[in-house]
C-alpha cells in the first residue's frame, strides 16, 4: 500500500535531517588514528627500444610495451593504500637510473603520475640492454633505501647483446636481501623493433645485420665459438617477450614473475605474499564517506522517478 502524501513529506524532511546531519560530520567528525599494513615499491622500466614493439592487447587496442608498462604502473599506484611509498627508475644499457626516490603515494601521486608520463624511449643513453645487470644494479640501489623497498621491474626480457648461457652475468651480491618482481610484457610472436636516432626520431626498424646475433665474449673463446657458429640464429633484430630468460633470472634472484596483461591486483597480492611490509599509523578521514552517502540520499530523493510517484497520491 502506498504511503500518503503526508507521509511522504515527513519521510522526506527526516531524510534531509539526515542529510544536514550527514553534511556536519563530513566537515567536522574528527580523523580516526589506525595502523595499516603498507608496502615501499621502486618500480624500474625497461625503456630500451624493444618495448617501443607495438605488440600487447588492451582495452581493444594495440599499443607499445612501454606504454602498457606506463599505465600498469600508473593502476598500481591507485591500488596502493595511503603510506605506501613508491620511487621510480629506469633502464638502459646495463642499470637502472632512480628518477624519484620512493615517496608517499597519496601525497605525492601528482608528482609520480607527472614523472611516470614523461618517461620515453630518448631518455635511454645507450642502445644496450643489459637486463641482468640492470636488475643487479636495482637491487643494490634499493638497499640503500630507507625503507627498503622491493623492486617492480617491467621488462621485455630482451637482452642485447645476447647472452650464451655458459657466460650468464651472476648477482655478486646475496639473493633475497631485497624482494621484488619481474613483470613480462610483450606478445609472443617475433616481430620487428622500431628504430629511432638520438632526438627520438622514427627512422624504420632493425635490420638483421644491424644487430648482433651472439654473445661477442662468447665466440671470442674456442671452446663456445665452435658452438655457436653456423648454427646460430639470426633473429635479434625481432623482439617478443622472453619468458624463459626472465624466469631464469627471477630463480637467480629469489624474485617473483608476474606476466602481463596481468592486472595490478595480481602484482599487489604476490607483493603482500613475498614482500615486506611495515605497519603505518595513518589519520583516516571519513568526511569522504559521510558526503558519499549524503549525495546518494539527495539522488534518490530527488531522482525523476521518486518525483513522478509524488504526483500519484493514494490513500
């Protein structure tokens, strides 16, 4: 039975009490002190110009690795709780540059978004990719850290020059000191990889003999260079994700290995099961949620559908 139009009015005034009540403690209920479980991250991309390949699927697109790993960057930050502290580097050759050291996400999520837009493949200042030893290099800028944070490294896995598995690059440090996860991107199959000169420019794409095919130290000894030899593959002038390569290095490490179109929730639960955490005694504001609900109240209060049964009384 539908309630008079007295009785509308009445519900209708307690409703916008509750509203004014609402509005009240949005501006002035008192933050709340509690003690959150948060994390330190330096992320690291790869900006070698393999990850310019045109190759990973999203949102009905096809875009470059480097921007899917922009933007799964940019997600992640999102994800995290407030405290949380995030730095950002990148790789070239064989290291890794800190661009920002690890800052408060909230506070400053203006200033890694701005940071994380203008990261592109002309800031590499050298056409390697050395990945091992960039990833080494990472982990022994991250102990130095205060926090210490883990280390999210975005990469295709292509190295360049290759490397002979008899002369892979060995961490001299101790593994698992510093936690960390690898994220793979890129697709499958291999496909060309853009050139650009020193200004940025599009100049084509690698040719095969533009490239090394092998590991210089390795054919420079007897007992590999035979093994090597006419055998050898020619396709590094082609990139695509090289899961093995980058498995066999998070092993070495004691990292994880998260592949991509992976979501960034993916990430942060194989952090929170790896990684480090510290507790952080944050102030919780909750006028956010008071004007939340006072605004969905005024929707329905004055949505055309609550209006139109207003104009219909019934006893």
């Amino acid at each position: 039975m539908r309630l008079s139009y007295q009785s509308r009015i009445t519900a209708s005034a307690l409703l916008m009490l509750l509203v004014l009540f609402l509005i009240m403690s949005a501006l002035w209920f008192p933050r709340t002190d509690r003690t959150i479980k948060v994390m330190d991250l330096l992320f690291v991309l790869d900006i070698t110009q393999s990850m310019d390949v045109v190759d990973v699927e999203k949102d009905s697109d096809t875009i470059s690795r480097l921007t899917w790993a922009k933007d799964y960057t940019r997600q992640t930050l999102q994800t995290l709780p407030c405290g949380s502290h995030v730095g950002l580097a990148v790789f070239s050759e064989s290291r890794s540059l800190i661009l920002m050291n690890p800052v408060e996400v909230c506070d400053s999520y203006h200033d890694l978004t701005q940071m994380i837009d203008k990261i592109n493949g002309p800031m590499a200042w050298a056409l390697s990719s050395e990945i091992s030893k960039a990833a080494f290099t990472a982990i022994d800028q991250a102990k130095l850290m205060k926090p210490k944070p883990s280390v999210v490294f975005i990469t295709d896995g292509h190295e360049s020059p290759p490397l002979h598995k008899t002369l892979y690059p060995k961490y001299k440090g101790s593994a698992g000191q510093v936690s960390g996860v690898f994220v793979g991107v890129g697709g499958d199959k291999l496909v060309p990889i853009p050139k650009h000169d020193l200004d940025g420019n599009d100049v084509g794409f690698w040719q095969e003999n533009e490239v090394l095919h092998q590991d210089v130290y390795a054919a420079s000894r007897g007992d590999v260079s035979e093994e090597l030899g006419g055998g050898v593959s020619r396709t590094e002038h082609l990139s695509s994700l090289k899961q093995s390569h980058i498995k066999q290095l998070a092993t070495m490490l004691d990292f994880e290995y998260v592949i991509s179109p992976s979501k960034p929730t993916s990430l942060i639960n194989t952090l929170e099961q790896n990684s480090e955490h510290r507790d952080q005694n944050v102030s919780y504001d909750w006028s956010l949620w008071f004007a939340a609900i006072a605004l969905f109240i005024l929707v329905l209060l004055y949505s055309p559908y609550n209006r139109s049964r207003d104009g219909s009384v019934s006893d």
